[in-house]
C-alpha cells in the first residue's frame, strides 16, 4: 500500500488527478486502520461494533467512488480492495473462529447481516454499471438495466473502448461475488442458497465465457458431491478455460489423493450380503470412485502400469453398464422390506446431468492426453468409446421400453362372461409376427418404422385405421425423446465425433457393437419427413434445421441448452465453429429442443454413411439405416429385415438385463449379458415366474407375496387372464384374483407383468375339448418360450430361466392324465421349470 497511484495522462484535467490522488490515499489510509483491528486476537468480537462497521461502509464509498472516476488504471484495484477488505476477510475471520460463535448468538446475527448487505450492495453495484455504461446484457444475466420507454432513447456512453471493457468484466466479478457471498449463506444453519450460488456463477461464465474462475467456485460449491466427480467436472473445466485460475490444479490433485485413498479402501472392505437398496448405493459408489481414480490415472504425468490401467477401465465399464440400470423408483413401486435409512449413506441411481459431465470429463481427458503425446492416449480412446457406446444402448433400452409401455397397454379384463373369451383373437393372429422376421414391403411414401412401432403393430392395435395411428405416434414418440434426459450427452459426443472423421476411420472395425447400437437408435429416431408430415407447430428456425437433417451437413445450426454449457470447451471448438454464440438465438421452446437434436443425431447417421469404410448404411427405400453386416445382404427386404431382426434381438436382451438388474440379483455385468451363472443357493430359484389359473385362484396371497419380494418378476399370460374370466361367476378366488391383477397392472407395477401372446403356436383344439389343464399348460409354455428366447439364440443355456408355478399337485406325475404328462415332458424339454406353487414357496423360505 505504500507505493503511490499510477500517473495519469498528461490531458487529463490536473483538478481530476489530485481528486484521484485524494481518494486514494483516503482508501489506503482506512485500508491500514481496517488491517490493524484484524491483528487483534480479539478481533471476531470486534468486526461488527458500529465504529469498524462505519470504516468498513467509508472504505466502500471511496472504493466505488475512485473505480468510476478512474476505472481504467484504478477500477480493477478498488474492486478488489472494496471485495477483500469490506467482505472477504471480514468473512474468512468469521469462518476461522466459528467454534467460539454460537448458534442465535448476537455475533451470528451479524454475521449474516454482513453476508445479506454485501449481496444488496453487489446487486445494485450491478445494475449501476449497467445503467452508467448502458450495456446490453439481457441475454447473459437477470438483472440488467431496461431503459426507461417513457424517455424511447438511450444516454450517449462518452467512455472509451478500455472503460467499456472494465465495465464488462466488472460486470462479470460483481457475479461471481455475489455466488461466494450466496455460497457462504449456503453454509450457515437453515439458509439454502446453493441454487442461488450457482445461478450467478453460471451468469458470470455467460458474461465472460473465457475466464475460468466461476467453475473453480462450482467445483468448491459441489463440495464431496457424488463422491467428488461433480467438483472434479468443475475443476476440469476451469482448467481447460482459456483463462484458468492457477488454484484450481491444486483443488483437483486434492480430488485425485482423496480417490486415490477412498479406491484402496473399497478394495480391502469385504463383500458381506447387503439389501437391495444398499447394493444399489454401494455399486454406485464404487463405480464413481473407480471412476475419479481412473481420471487422476489418465493423467498426461501419471505413472500407472498399463495392467492396472486396463483391469480399472473393464471395471469402470461393467459398473457404468449396471448402473445405467438403476432408474429413480417410481410412486407406485415401492419395496415394503426396504427402509429408507437405506438410502441416505449414498445414492440410488445416477442422475442424466452426472451421466453428461462424466462423458465430458473423458472428452477432456482424451484431449489433455492428444495435446501431451501421451503414451496412455489410445487407452482413453477406447475407454472412451467403450462408455459411449454403453450409454447408447442404455438410450436404446430407455426408448424402447417407455415406446413399449405407451403403445402396448395391458389387457382389460371383460366386464361380463356373455362376451366370448377369444372374439378378438383374429386381430391378434392377423398381426402376429411369424418367428421369422415379418416381411417388409417398401411403400413410397409410408415412411421408415422404427424397429419398436413395428414390433408395436404386431402385438396388435385397437386403432381404427394406420394413419390415425401413424399420427399418434409421432406425438407418443416425441414425448418420450423430449422425456429422455440422456439424448443430450449422445448429441454432445456425436458433434465431437463429427470433428475427428480419422477417428471413426480407424475404429470402425474394433467399436461394431457401438455402431450396430448407433443404427438401433437413429432408426428410434423419426425422420426429417415424419416431423414435417406430423403438422407439429414449430418456428421458422427449426422448419429450415430440418429441411436439411437428412444431409450428411447439416446447413444450419440452432444452439441448444447443452451447446451453450459447454461454450469454449477445447474438445468440442472445432464442433462449435459452426455457431454464434454471440448473437441473439430465438427461444426454442422443449419440443423445439427436441427436435433440433432429433435433426442433429440423424445427421451424423448420414455424415458417417458418407464416410469410407462402410461403418453404416442408410437404405433410402426403406428409410433405415443399417450396419456393415446388414449391407451385405443382397436385397432391399434382406437389409431391412436383418436390421429389424437384430434391433428385436437388442430389444429383447435389454428388457432382460432391465429385469435382472432392477432384481438386484448378486451378479456381474458379464452374467447379465447372458451368462447367468448364479450363485448356487439362488440358482434353484428363476427370476420369471408364470402362475396358471389354479395357483392365482387358490393361492393368492403366496403369489402376492412372491410378487412382493423384489426377488422375482410374475409374468401373467394371456391365456391365464383368460382363464380367470371364464371361472369368475363359479370361484369367488378366480375373482379376488381378478380385482389384484387390476390393482396391480393399473398401478404400472414393474413386479407383475401381463403378457400378450406373441409368436405363432398350435391351437390344440381338439386337446381343448379332451383336457383342459393341459391344453392351458401348453399355451403358458408357448409364453414360456419367449422369456427363454428374450436370452438371445446361440447363447449360453437359458434353463433356469423361467418357472411355471402350479395349482395342480405334482408329486406323483404317474397319476396325471397322458396329455398332462406329455406337457410336462415338454416343458422339461424347452428348459422351463415346473413346480407346485407351495413346493416352490417353501424351497424360496429355506433359501432365505
């Protein structure tokens, strides 16, 4: 403080310079009597008597007084001595000595006090700059300076270009004050201001983009976050911005030791059994701490040992992929076992918005990496690609599953027996899809189907007519994709892909899973042609953005919300060439958003199609994109329906992975893609369990309890439902178990499940009239059959999989009718179980 003010230009005024020079030397002076009441080991108790506040508010008068006479050589420094000495330190003594201030005391009154002034203060601070330099920053920050209409024209600015530029960034460090000042609010008992924090630090990364320092301070706001990677995707972040801030390396080496600590740890903790809700936080929590130790090893001066390195990236992996699979639990499905202190030592499920900052977080990394020369940069990349291409999939099984649930509702029951019980099985029969994949016949016009509307068509439709439903959903599928929180990640990494063509070249042979992935999704996707059919009312903008979706280029760009979070991330500059951040963007509405991402994603399907090496296909007559083994079938109908085939064939293996992890069963990853190998207690036991009539209209209350348990998914065929109609007026059981399939199907449980028959089987009318118990147990099997199949052809043995539970007693088979025992036989023979209901509850209380 003892040097003197810069000097100032020999035409300014020489009244100007001595007021400057007085003002200074007035600011220097309170700074000095301020510095010595903080020297006092006393001074807590000091900083808010009237007198210190009264020097505190001079020095902030002077401060604001001496940046607008001189901004240029005196702003930046009166800013900062106005920051430090009135708030900052006033705060840091506060924080430092916070054992000797008690809860309601006078002292933390004041304190709170100090921390609201210093937020009124910054936000009219705010608006006077504004107001004084009539800057324009509507499309950065709430509060901005409206012009007066009464007056219709602005003051003319006399400032010159430097003045005009502290201003701005004057504008910009007011934000990220008041983020701290609401940061430290956050902290005190019974305030929560962390939105409010982050809000202005995010408006100070709007004001200007290129300065770091706000993400530092979202970093230390994330504080121990999901196992500190939100603080780590902060810190990144800062550190990758044009301007970093040099304390961000030291806060994320801190992040990477803490990893490092945590990771050693979970390694030595043994693996006891745990309840469901707990397995779920546990394997979250291992995967986010593998997840932070991986990074602090994919660093461009990290020494890891290339097996350790590859044993954590197939961890990481096979954890993410497990994960994906816990969704937040909805209203209607609730565990009556579980308790909910379950839950608050971690979390359930991983949120869209985490899922999107781990996948930048490896875009940055692979960066880092290229711009070193490090050694460890195709590792990334094929870490990388292997995420990616999880999240895809998860994508796909997320769409599918939510088209599947909207276009097939479940069976109603009929309200009276006069109705006969098969009259709308010519519908369902002419819709049936053989086990051959259905013929697809090219119609100009028609449009493409993804493959889950034509599994939809045929499970059959109670519409009126196809194009009424075609129209319908259109508007069901945009729903679900404006619904799906992790299309904007998928749009994100796309754009980087985009940008490095050499990469997509090299790995298209070592990533097929990711492309045949890629194919199933872009043909979830509607097209240019269906949007624009729909009659959807859209703005001009994105009218334009879709007459040229369909081209590898797209020719314009709208800026979307996850665009503009990731403004001047290295990674993605060359994507973003294509944008003005800077000019006003029209205000998309969700559906709009929806749409400019639907356009883009699709586009890149074409961009890749044009590239060499075949990676995929787009069949205009059929309007589907396909992978390279798909294009080398010889026709039209071979391509498509190769394609249908395989999405059919995800389809099925994902609900089946869905089911199993939302068990919980105690497995790995790589049994949940089908090798289902269970541990021995449990491998009696299947997940599917099918009751026939007799078990639901005599044992209800087991099947209820199964149900229940978490342990096991009840499929109720048609041909059971069915059953129950037809017995209703004789059983009063056949009813109660009529009214508790209703309650359960209407509540959406994801536990019980009506399942359509599907696929063609024998009708076996004869066996129908000769013996019936055994006719329906034929029929259960047919259903039985396509869980098993739901394992995929080829693979490992399903047997196991399915268990039919039974009314009928079955300890001497001898004494059943031969039809009986021919279905038994070929239930045996087909790897489904068959068990009596009370023999298979009693083995399930033994196993505990």
């Amino acid at each position: 403080m003892s040097q003197g003010p810069p000097t100032g230009e020999s035409s300014e005024p020489e009244a100007k310079v001595l007021h400057t020079k007085r003002l200074y030397r007035a600011v220097v002076e309170a700074v000095h009597r301020l510095d010595l009441i903080l020297c006092n080991k006393t001074a807590y108790q000091e900083v808010f008597k009237p007198e210190n506040i009264s020097l505190r508010n001079k020095l902030r008068e002077l401060c604001v007084k001496l940046m607008f006479l001189h901004p240029v050589d005196y702003g930046r420094k009166a800013e900062e001595l106005l920051w430090r000495k009135v708030y900052y330190e006033v705060i840091q003594l506060i924080k430092t000595n916070k054992k000797h201030i008690h809860s309601r005391s006078t002292l933390e009154c004041a304190y709170r006090t100090h921390l609201v002034a210093g937020i009124g203060f910054y936000q009219h601070l705010l608006l006077y700059i504004q107001s004084h330099y009539q800057l324009e920053l509507q499309c950065c920050i709430d509060w901005t300076h409206v012009t007066d209409p009464l007056i219709g024209c602005k003051k003319p600015v006399s400032a010159s270009g430097k003045e005009m530029d502290w201003a701005q960034m004057a504008c910009h460090r007011c934000l990220v004050y008041l983020g701290d000042l609401s940061r430290y609010q956050n902290e005190l008992a019974g305030v929560d201001t962390e939105l409010l924090a982050e809000r202005f630090y995010y408006q100070a990364l709007s004001v200007a983009p290129q300065i770091g320092m706000p993400f530092n301070q979202l970093g230390t706001l994330a504080g121990s976050k999901y196992y500190n990677v939100e603080a780590m995707y902060c810190y990144l972040r800062c550190i990758q911005s044009e301007v970093s801030f040099e304390g961000a390396y030291g806060n994320l080496k801190r992040l990477y030791d803490k990893a490092a600590k945590m990771y050693h740890q979970l390694k030595k903790c043994e693996t006891r059994k745990l309840s469901p809700g707990k397995k779920r936080c546990k394997d979250i929590k291992r995967l986010l701490v593998n997840f932070m130790y991986l990074q602090s090893l994919l660093q461009p001066k990290s020494s890891s040992v290339d097996s350790e390195l590859t044993s954590l990236c197939q961890s990481v992996l096979e954890d993410f992929n497990l994960c994906l699979f816990y969704l937040p639990s909805s209203p209607n499905l609730s565990l009556a076992s579980e308790d909910e202190e379950e839950y608050e030592s971690g979390y359930a499920f991983l949120p869209d918005l985490l899922i999107f900052q781990m996948v930048i977080i490896c875009l940055m990394c692979v960066h880092s990496l290229e711009r070193a020369g490090s050694k460890q940069y195709s590792a990334a990349i094929a870490f990388t690609l292997a995420l990616f291409s999880h999240l895809v999939n998860h994508v796909n099984i997320r769409l599918q599953a939510e088209l599947e649930e909207g276009e097939n509702p479940v069976p109603a029951f009929q309200s009276d027996g006069t109705d006969e019980p098969e009259s709308k099985e010519p519908v369902e029969k002419e819709e049936e899809p053989d086990p051959e994949p259905p013929p697809v016949t090219p119609q100009v016009g028609e449009g493409r189907k993804s493959p889950s509307e034509e599994g939809s068509e045929s499970e059959g439709s109670e519409s009126s007519g196809r194009s009424c439903r075609n129209e319908r959903s259109i508007q069901e599928k945009l729903q679900v994709l404006m619904a799906e929180g992790l299309l904007p990640a998928v749009k994100v990494f796309l754009d980087w892909l985009r940008t490095n063509p050499d990469l997509i070249i090299v790995c298209a042979q070592s990533s097929q899973s990711l492309w045949n992935r890629l194919s199933v999704l872009l043909n979830l996707l509607p097209a240019a042609g269906e949007l624009q059919e729909s009659g959807l009312a859209l703005c001009p903008e994105v009218q334009d953005l879709l007459e040229g979706c369909e081209l590898p280029d797209l020719p314009s760009s709208l800026l979307l919300p996850e665009d503009m979070a990731l403004r001047n991330l290295p990674p993605l500059r060359a994507a973003h060439r294509r944008f003005n951040f800077d000019t006003d963007r029209p205000l998309l509405s969700t559906l709009e958003e929806s749409v400019v991402r639907i356009c883009c994603i699709r586009s890149f399907g074409h961009f890749i199609a044009r590239l060499q090496g075949s990676i995929l296909q787009f069949n205009p007559e059929v309007g589907i994109f396909v992978s390279i083994a798909q294009s080398e079938q010889e026709s039209l109908l071979q391509q498509a329906q190769a394609q249908f085939r395989m999405a059919q064939e995800e389809a099925r293996r994902n609900r089946l992975m869905r089911d199993m992890a939302q068990l919980r069963l105690q497995l790995e990853v790589s049994q949940l893609e089908g090798s289902l190998q269970q541990p021995k207690a449990q491998s009696a036991m299947s997940p599917y369990l099918v009751p026939d009539t007799q078990a639901l209209c005599h044992h209800l209350p087991v099947i209820r309890q199964l149900a229940t348990s978490g342990r096991f998914i009840v499929i109720i065929p048609r041909t059971v439902i069915d059953g129950l109609d037809l017995l209703k007026k004789e059983h009063p059981g056949a009813r109660d178990g009529i009214r508790y399939l209703e309650a359960e199907f209407k509540k959406g449980n994801r536990y019980i499940r009506c399942q359509k028959e599907v696929g063609k089987s024998f009708e076996r009318h004869k066996l129908k009239r000769q013996d019936a118990d055994a006719w329906t147990l034929y029929k259960i099997l047919d259903s039985c059959k396509q869980l098993t199949l739901a394992q995929g052809a080829g693979e490992e043995d399903p047997s196991g999989m399915v268990t039919i539970i039974t009314g009928l007693p079955l300890d001497n088979p001898s004494v059943l009718s031969g039809p009986m025992q021919a279905a038994l036989q070929a239930a045996a023979h087909a790897s489904v179980d068959i068990k009596n209901v009370l023999d298979f509850y009693k083995q399930w209380k033994e196993i505990g």
